[in-house]
C-alpha cells in the first residue's frame, strides 16, 4: 500500500470519528471525497466499487438529512455525488450510472454551474446521446467559466472531433 493510501485510509479514519461525534453536510462532503480520491488510488475492482458505494451514501444521506444549508454546499455535495456515479459507470460501464448522474443534476441546471453542464454532457454521451450531449457541451463552452483546454481534452467526446457540431463549437468559443 502507497503512503498516499496510508493517508487516505487515516484521513477518512479520523473524518469518520469526527462523524461519530458530530455529523455535518461539510464533513460528509469531506468523507465522501476522501473515498473518490481513494477509488483513484486502488486498481481492485471490487475496492473500488466498495470506495464509491460508500461515497454514494454518505453524499446522498447529507443531501437529504439537512434541512437548511448553503446553495453552494448542495451544489457541491451533488456534484461529488454525481462523480461517483460516473467513476462507477467508468469502472463497470453499466449505462444507468449515466442515467442516474442526469436525474441528479438536471433539476439543477437552471443554476447554470459549468461544472453541472460538463458533467451533464458527459453523462449523456456515456449513453451515446449525442444531441444532449451538444446541448449541455454548448452550454459549457457558452458560460463565462468554461475551461477551453478541459473542453478540447476531455476524452469522452473525442471521437466527435470530426463532426461539424464539435468543429462549429471549438471555433465559436476560440473567436
């Protein structure tokens, strides 16, 4: 084991004693990203596939448990929650880990995030919905926040490079 994972594995150690003593959304935000960090760090499947269901119920719980909290703190715990349903799709490439990213976030799309819309065009295309997916990716590049080299790196649409939408696209947000 890395001493990365070392850290890890005590980080989310004491985050889960602090837990025990007082539960907050920002701690479960915490603990739900030091889990995606560590599905990063492991090549077992069956580890990470451990690492990410946790992850989902801890972030899932602190999006409901609270009554009251800060537009950006659930914005950010859906949107961790949303990355651990789309590692979950890239780990075993089951298609309704996309579904359930998009029923996620789409009823917070009006906030217009740009993380909100790359990640919703990323879980369209998982699902080889190429419209949605140039609609939330048109939505990205248009935002004041988009990150060009993000658009034009990301792997997922890569094989869309070609295509006068992809290429109509890059040249619309590069003027």
């Amino acid at each position: 084991m890395s001493e990365a994972s070392k850290l890890l594995i005590s980080k989310i150690g004491e985050t889960d004693q602090a837990y025990l003593q007082e539960n907050s959304s920002e701690l479960a935000l915490e603990r739900g990203k030091l889990r995606l960090e560590l599905v990063t760090h492991s090549r077992v499947k069956s580890e990470q596939i451990h690492f990410l269901q946790e992850a989902i119920v801890i972030l899932e719980q602190a999006r409901v448990e609270v009554d009251e909290m800060p537009l950006s703190l659930y914005l950010a715990l859906s949107l961790h929650l949303a990355q651990a349903y789309m590692i979950y799709f890239e780990v075993t490439g089951e298609t309704r880990f996309a579904l359930i990213t998009q029923q996620v976030l789409k009823p917070l799309s009006h906030y217009q995030d740009v993380d909100i819309f790359l990640m919703l065009a990323y879980a369209a295309i998982s699902q080889k919905e190429v419209a949605m997916t140039r609609h939330w990716l048109k939505k990205y590049a248009d935002h004041p926040s988009c990150d060009f080299n993000l658009l034009i790196e990301h792997p997922a649409w890569r094989n869309h490079h070609q295509d006068n939408w992809w290429i109509e696209l890059v040249k619309r947000k590069s003027s």
